[in-house]
C-alpha cells in the first residue's frame, strides 16, 4: 500500500487516500475540541512584522478541523482571519479576467462536462486564426487585458501546435489602445516537453483543474479516453514546473465529491509543490458543476450549498495565504459578493462560454460549456466591484516583470504590495476608465482612483503613480509598471 510523503512525484503517495482518510477521522474527532481549533486560528493570524506581515498557513490536518468545526463563533472566527489574510496580501484588489473557448472538440468521455465525446448534439466548433483575432478584438473592446484560454483535449484537431499557433495570434492583436498582456491556459494534462512550448510561448499560468482527488470516483468520472489516467493527470503541475512553468494554478470541480475529501486533497496538493518545488500553487479556483447541454447537476449528489461553498472558500484562504483564489461568472453576484469579502482575489466578467461567443451579439448557447449565472457585463461588474471597496485590476506586471514563482510569492510576503500592486491597479483601472468604461463607471472609478492614490505609502511611487495617471487621461501612452 503506497505510504504518505509530501515529496514524492508518485500521485498516490502526495495524494495519499489512506492519509485523507485519517484527516477526515482526525478532524472529526476533533470538531468540537475549542483548545484545539483556538490554537490553530492563532496560527493562522497574519502577524506584523517591520518587513511586512507573515502568514504560517496551516497543514491539511490542522485546515481540515476547521472545516469540520460546526461551532457558529469559531465559524466568524475563521471568516474574520481570512478577510484579515485577504486584506493583508492582496488589499482590496480584485484581478479581472476573461475566459476564451478555443475549441470544443474533445476525445475525453467527462461525465460532467457538455463537450465529451459522445455528446452528439452539441455542436462542434475550433477557431481560425482569423477567428481568435475577432474574438480577441471583441475582448479588448470590452477593456480585458488578462485571458485564460480553454479548449477540449483532442490530438488531432486541437493539438499543441494550435494551442502555440492561438497563443501567438492572442499576443500579436493590438486594437486601438487594447492588448492582452497575459494569456493564462487551461488545457488537458501533457508532456513536459509541450509545457515547455507553453513556457516559450510566454504564457502566465498554467491551469488545471483535478475536478476530484478521490482516485475511485475520478476513474468512474472519467471513463474514456487519456482524462482517464488519474496519476498522469494528477502528477501534471509536477511535470509542468519541470518544463519550466513556474505559476500553476489548481482546482476542484466541487459538487462530484465530497468536499471534505477534495479539500484535504487540495491542500495536500498544495503541500507538495511547495515540498518538491519550494513554491505553492499560484491560484486555487473554486468551481461548481453546473447545468449545461446533456449535463443535469443534479445527477451528481454531493451538491453543496452557498455556506459551505463559503466556509470553504475561507478555509482555503487561510491554508494557502500566498495563492491567489479565483472565482468564475458560473457563481451568481450574490455568492461572490460574499467570496470577495473571504479571499478571492481574481474574477472573471463579461464571460462568454461558447466557442466564439464573444463575437455574437447575443449571448449564444449551442456550444457553450456551462449555463453563466452572472451575465453582467464588464463596465457592470467594474462598476459593481467598485461600489463595493474593491479596485479591479488589470494589471499583468508581475509576470511580465519576471515576478513569478518564488519571487511573486516573495514580493507578497514583503509588504511592498501598496507600493507596487496596488498604483499598478489604479494605473490599468484608469486606462480601463478612458478607454472603455460607461460615463457612470467613470464616474465612481475616477473618484475611487483619487483616493486610493492617497494610500499609497513611499512618496516617490505616489507622485510618479499620478504623474502617470495623467499621462493616461491626457494622451494614448499606456502600459505604466511598478
Ligand atoms: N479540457 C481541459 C481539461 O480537461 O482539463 C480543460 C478545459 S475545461 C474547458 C475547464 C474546466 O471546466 C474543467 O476542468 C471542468 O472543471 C469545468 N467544467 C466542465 N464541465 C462543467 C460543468 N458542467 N459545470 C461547471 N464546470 C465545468
């Protein structure tokens, strides 16, 4: 029987079934142990020092009693730490983003997921080059400068080479003051030499989602096609940091299992690129599965419901205090009012699900891969995210910077984040503001950018920050960095 061990690259070893299990019993035990749960949300605090504030984080154990802790006072406990954590490490910036469907065609036999193989009905669509480029127009139209790119697995008709191909298309688009600056990308599990391509190409992050730790389950899932080996997909992140990808970003489908197992999995996932890699994951999403052609939610009996989806959310901030969490327009405006306030940091708007959606002028529905609930639009969800205290960033300056890996999740921990994030937010707030934003989002936003320019602490960057504000209002320079 495989044996636990954080630093092993073998996926029943780092995500070993015999360990989740003796957390859940761990924590279990341990729900109502006060001494105990009060301990380790004293651990988790962030603490102040003079070169900024450090975050302990906590083990899958430790994280795993907090989740099993029903204790209505221990609960605001947690959801206090976690927006202390949030606040901390990534003040009240919010990171915008857009998915964009490359293809549908895929070979997998996913269960949850409209684009299987066997799913005759939907329709099957890939995009030209010409293609990509109109929807990358549309995008840039819309002000997104950060995309995440999503296509099916299939070898034949969406191989590496037009990932590649997509990717530096997506790159060469200027149109009008608009550019994507950094394309993040969700596709199926591959070989080190194919994250290596990605690497070159300049991607951001690399994103996979494991949609269920629990071996058993994920096979019966997954019934067909390469999806189905459960170990090459869950050693993925392992060979992508070995092509060089030094960003990842992890994720649960939650709703196939139950989250309690998939929490500890997530974390001990985590764990283990932190051990093997000396850096964790960059982002951890959160989705749901949701309705969609030829899928019923429904079918799936591990559900969970709005407060657990947000104790969750809370859990995971205060695990993993360095990882950026991401939450997708699949959640209402109600739920992610309340996950912004507990740690998400990044959110996508103005998201369209379907091949080539972004192009259409309604919203169209025969490819799309999930039902969106949120369908604001972008200049909505700004002006939403505004009216609430947060300020939505578009910055890409960290990657582009070379803060990836190690170094951003050093610069996170330095307490340099309002001297460098956050005029990097009003700066790409400001062009979003010029360029592309109704009169009533210019208004709240310009008023918000004023006084959050006040915040910022070193004098130098504030007065360069708003000379170069200035300079945005006044001409088409753009692209200001810290
Ligand atoms: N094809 C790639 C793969 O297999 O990893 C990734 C791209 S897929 C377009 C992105 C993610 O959408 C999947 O990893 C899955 O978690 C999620 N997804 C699939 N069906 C869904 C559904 N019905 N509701 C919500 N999310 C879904």
């Amino acid at each position: 029987m495989a044996v636990y061990n954080p630093k092993s690259l073998k996926a029943e070893e780092f995500i070993n079934d015999e360990e989740i299990r003796a957390t859940l019993e761990y924590a279990e035990a341990n729900k109502n142990n006060v001494e105990l749960i009060d301990s380790i949300l004293e651990k988790a605090r962030p603490v102040k020092t003079d070169r900024g504030c450090v975050c302990s984080g906590l083990t899958h154990r430790e994280a795993s009693v907090l989740l099993a802790c029903e204790i209505p006072e221990k609960i605001e406990k947690m959801y206090e730490i976690a927006e202390e954590i949030k606040l901390a490490f990534y003040g009240n910036r919010i990171v915008i983003f857009a998915p964009l469907y490359l293809s549908n065609y895929c070979v997998n036999g996913c269960l949850y997921c409209p684009y299987h193989l066997k799913n005759k009905h939907i329709p099957r669509k890939k995009l030209t080059q010409e293609e990509v480029k109109a929807e990358v127009i549309a995008l840039q139209d819309m002000g997104h400068k950060r995309l995440a790119i999503e296509a099916g697995e299939d070898p034949v008709n969406n191989p590496i080479e037009y990932i590649l191909d997509c990717i530096k298309t997506i790159y060469s688009v200027h149109h009008k003051n608009g550019d994507i600056r950094r394309v993040n990308v969700n596709i199926a599990a591959t070989t080190v030499e194919n994250y290596r391509k990605l690497k070159e190409a300049g991607i951001g992050t690399y994103i996979l989602f494991q949609e269920t730790y629990h071996k058993e389950s994920y096979l019966k899932l997954h019934p067909t096609g390469p999806k189905h080996d459960y170990d090459y997909h869950t050693e993925a992140m392992d060979r992508a940091m070995e092509g060089g990808i030094d960003d990842v970003g992890l994720g649960v489908l939650f709703g196939l299992e139950m989250y309690k197992y998939e929490f500890a999995g997530l974390i001990m996932h985590a764990e283990h690129l932190e051990a093997v890699h000396g850096v964790g994951p960059h982002t951890i999403s959160v989705p749901r599965v949701k309705r969609a052609d030829d899928i019923d939610p429904d079918a799936f009996d591990n559900s969970i419901s709005d407060e657990i989806f947000e104790k969750i959310a809370a859990c995971i901030r205060i695990a993993v205090p360095y990882t950026g969490m991401i939450i997708s327009t699949r959640e209402t405006e109600e739920v992610r009012s309340k996950m912004l306030k507990i740690g998400i940091s990044q959110v996508s708007g103005g998201s369209r699900t379907s091949v080539g959606g972004y192009t259409e002028k309604e919203r169209p529905h025969d490819t799309e891969q999930f039902d969106v609930s949120d369908q604001r639009t972008l200049d909505e969800v700004v002006r939403w995210l505004m009216e609430n205290g947060h300020i939505p960033s578009f910055c890409t300056a960290c990657y582009r910077a070379g803060r990836t890996g190690d170094r951003f999740m050093s610069l996170c921990k330095s307490g340099q984040i309002l001297n460098c994030c956050h005029p990097n937010a009003l700066m790409t707030l400001t062009e979003y503001l010029e360029d592309y934003a109704s009169d009533e989002t210019k208004a709240v936003g310009y008023k918000m950018v004023e006084e959050e320019l006040e915040r910022i602490p070193n004098p130098k960057v504030k007065e360069t920050a708003k000379q170069n504000i200035e300079d945005i209002k006044a001409s088409n320079r753009r692209d200001f960095r810290f």
